[in-house]
C-alpha cells in the first residue's frame, strides 16, 4: 500500500513539475518568437518603403500596387541634374550649365539588395502578401502623394496568433496593424518606429 501511494506521489509530482516547467517555458518562447517575427517584418516594410521612395523618385509618386513598383523599378530611370554655376548667387556671373543623365533603377535595387520578386510577402507565412494603397489627398491646401503598406500581427505570428498570448505582453494585440506610412497625411514613418 505505502509502496502505491508513494508512486502515485511521484507521477504527481512529474506532472506538477511540467506544469511549472511549461508554464516558465510558453511566455519565452512567446516573446522570442515574436521579437524574432516582428524584426522580419519591419525589415520587409523598410525594404518596400525604400523601394517606393525609389519608385517616387522615378514617378513622382507611389505606387499603388506591388505589380507597378515592381515593373518601374525593374525599367524606369532615376534623372540626376547636374548643375554647373550657382543659381543662388547673385555674384556669379557666368553661365548657369545643367546636364542631365539618366541611371536605370534596377541598378540602385541591386545596389541596396532589395528582392523585388519576394519584397511583397509577409516573412514566415505562406504566401500572405502585404497590404498596399498609394493615392493623392490634399493636405494644408496642398495636393500631396500618401501611401500605406502594412499587415495585421495574427498573418505572421503563426500558432501565436492568438488572443491568449496577451497574457505575456500587455501590448500585443493579434489583430493590431504594423504599417509605414499614412493615407490621412504625408508620413513614410513606421508604427514601430514611435
């Protein structure tokens, strides 16, 4: 009999010792997994919102969907003026020279090492793609050029998606958006970056 109740002590013992185990064990690799995916994907949104500052470059404005920056920045050219004098002195008396030559944009992408084909799909899931919009809105009495890009943390936070997990961090909220930019006013600045 002492010998049953001794092994009944042991097994509930092993299993209360998992518990205490796995409950130490879930918020780290939580926080881990969710440091580590959010990094991802603000590198990804740095990576597309420096190629739609490429695209603007060549455009004038951003691009409304994935497809267009894409083919722009694989065809278009940057202009580069260069000014030979100076406009802006009131001495100068010689005369006031521009020449301009064009560079193809598929340069500078291979120059900063940004992928175009995979720029559009969100790290650690199966082909999710970005959110993208690019519009014009008048802004102070002034037509200005926006765009948004971004996704919701439930897309890329795989079995951590869910509300549960808030449990461990009082800001996480699966259904948040993480973004760069802003269709109410001219701002390229991410969420994250605040």
């Amino acid at each position: 009999m002492r010998l049953i109740i001794n092994l009944l002590l042991i097994v509930v013992c092993g299993i209360l010792g998992y518990l205490l185990f796995d409950s130490i064990r879930e918020p780290i690799a939580f926080n881990a997994e969710k440091d580590k995916r959010k990094t991802a994907v603000e590198n990804r949104l740095k990576q597309i919102r420096q190629a739609q500052e490429m695209y603007r470059g060549v455009t004038g404005e951003f691009a409304p969907t994935f497809d267009t920056l894409n083919e722009v920045l694989q065809t278009g050219r940057f202009a580069l003026v260069s000014v030979f004098g100076d406009p802006d002195d009131p001495n100068f008396t010689g005369e006031i020279r521009y020449d301009t030559t064009f560079v193809a944009a598929s340069d500078s992408v291979k120059t900063v090492g940004i992928n175009l084909d995979s720029l559009r799909y969100i790290p650690y899931t199966n082909s999710e793609v970005f959110d993208i919009q690019a519009d014009t809105m008048t802004y102070q009495s002034t037509l200005v050029h926006v765009v948004e890009v971004g996704t919701r943390y439930n897309k890329f936070m795989g079995p951590y998606a869910d509300e549960r997990f808030a449990r461990y961090d009082d800001s996480y909220d699966p259904t948040k958006i993480i973004k760069f930019g802003d269709m109410n006013k001219p701002n390229l600045a991410g969420n994250w970056e605040n």
